[in-house]
C-alpha cells in the first residue's frame, strides 16, 4: 500500500486515496452490482448448502460477481430479494435505526378477528422482545383463512411469522413485495434484474432519510 508491504489484515484502506497494489499490480473497485431477485419458495438464501439444497445464487446465471444478500427470506418465504457487492448500502438498509419498511402478503391459518389484527399494528411481544408498530391492512377473508398485508421496519430472524403465532395464528404463505422503493413490478417468480440508476439513488435517499 502506497509502496509499502502490509502484513496486517486489520489494516484499513482508503480507497479514495491510498494505492493498493498486488504482485505488482493495481487493485482497482469492483464495479458494484444491484441485483434484484423474486425469489421461490424452497431456495435457501445463502451461497453454499452443505447439504446441497438450492439456493438464490443458482437462480443468478451470468452474474460473474459476488453480490451478498441484504437480509434474508426463510426457505418457505417467496418474494423480493436484494442482493449486491456495495457493502455500505446493505448494512444501512439491514440497520434497524434506519427503519427502511418491508412488505410481505400473509395467508394466515385461521381467519383474524380486529383484535388481533391490532395487536400486530400495536406490537406483540416475541422472545427476543417486543415489536416496533406495524402497518396491518386486511385484504380479504376467504373460507377459513385471513389474507393481509403487513409492513414491519425491523429485520429480525422470521419476524413476521413469530408474530403471527404470538397472536395465536400461523404463517401458511409469506411473501415480500416491498423493500424500501422497491417492488416486484415487471418480474416473475424465479427471474433477477439489475436495478435502474434511479431505483439505486432512491434507495440511497430512503437510508439517508
């Protein structure tokens, strides 16, 4: 770095600033990436599964780039998917501070009475504490099942089907269609797309805001 050999690990760069060289050649930025993905039901969202179950990252042909996950969706949740290799906007849009909203459509096993429907817009208490307040719009009630629309700003681990069963009820269908600005208007159910320009300077805006 700057013409000097760097043994440490912890060592930090500047990349604006600092020249960073390996066997003689420069290291340049990776063009960063901004993959958006529908993903299925039965696609583990993580790079390698030791039992050799599917993942997101089989449904990304072409992508010749590492782009991490920005959150996650259990194995039996569909719908929107971030990925990307730009660090500093996943981490702000996964910080809970920032309170960027998530969308999901639920299919619960029971039909919802009011009461319970408040209780996830007021926040329920999980073992990990309680919830943030919640936008919670019903749909429809069809036979036995309430379908709903719920958006949360936190991303704890199965977050919105522990709240589910802390109001007495289950989760039979989950699916994320909103992140932020971001939609999954125009894609199929296991297809990708890189995002637009503007949808990348519009999610910028939603952490900075």
């Amino acid at each position: 770095m700057n013409g000097k050999v760097i043994q440490s690990p912890d060592h930090w760069i500047d990349l604006e600033r600092d020249k960073v060289t390996l066997d003689s050649k420069p290291l340049s930025r990776p063009e960063r990436r901004y993959i958006l993905l529908y993903k299925p039901k039965g696609y583990l969202t993580t790079y390698r599964d030791p039992e050799g179950r599917p993942t997101v990252y089989d449904l990304l042909p072409g992508v010749d780039q590492f782009v991490a996950q920005v959150g996650r969706l259990d194995l039996d949740t569909s719908g929107l998917l971030l990925l990307t290799n730009d660090t500093q906007l996943a981490e702000a849009l996964t910080n809970p501070e920032h309170k960027v909203p998530k969308t999901y459509l639920v299919k619960a096993a029971n039909l919802l009475i009011d009461d319970q429907l408040d209780q996830l817009r007021h926040g329920v208490e999980l073992k990990d504490g309680p919830t943030r307040r919640a936008e919670v719009n019903h749909i429809r009630d069809s036979g036995k099942y309430t379908f709903l629309e719920i958006t949360i700003s936190e991303g704890r681990n199965r977050q919105v089907r522990r709240m589910l069963e802390a109001i007495g009820s289950k989760a039979l269908k989950l699916v994320r269609t909103r992140l932020g600005t971001l939609t999954l208007e125009g894609l199929t159910i296991g297809k990708w797309r890189d995002l637009t320009p503007v949808e990348i300077a519009q999610l910028k805006r939603n952490v900075r805001n």
